[in-house]
C-alpha cells in the first residue's frame, strides 16, 4: 500500500508542475519557439512535461 501511496504523490507531483508550466509553453508555441507538432494540444502537454521534468525521462 505505501508504495502505491507514494507512485501517487509523485504522480499528482508530476501533474501539478506540467499544469505549473503550461502556461509558459503556450506563450512559447504562440511565437514559434516550440517544435511544430500535429496533435497541438498533446504536444504542447508533452513539450511541458519534459520542461517540467528537466528532459529527463518522466
């Protein structure tokens, strides 16, 4: 049980510095700094979840 507790904590951890850093990466899609991607929406998760995560492997 503690360590689903704790893959939760870490998951909702992840969550919480994406959501952080979204913003920041929509301001950079909107003036072209970001990679152009098709599925927009995801992409711009996905660019910020790597941002969030330093570049490493999340």
């Amino acid at each position: 049980m503690e360590a689903r507790l704790r893959i939760l904590g870490a998951l909702l951890d992840l969550l919480v510095a994406v959501l952080g850093t979204l913003p920041t990466v929509r301001e950079k899609a909107d003036r072209g700094e970001t990679p152009k991607l098709s599925m927009v929406d995801h992409g711009l998760v996905f660019v910020t979840l790597q941002e969030a995560t330093g570049g490493r492997a999340a």
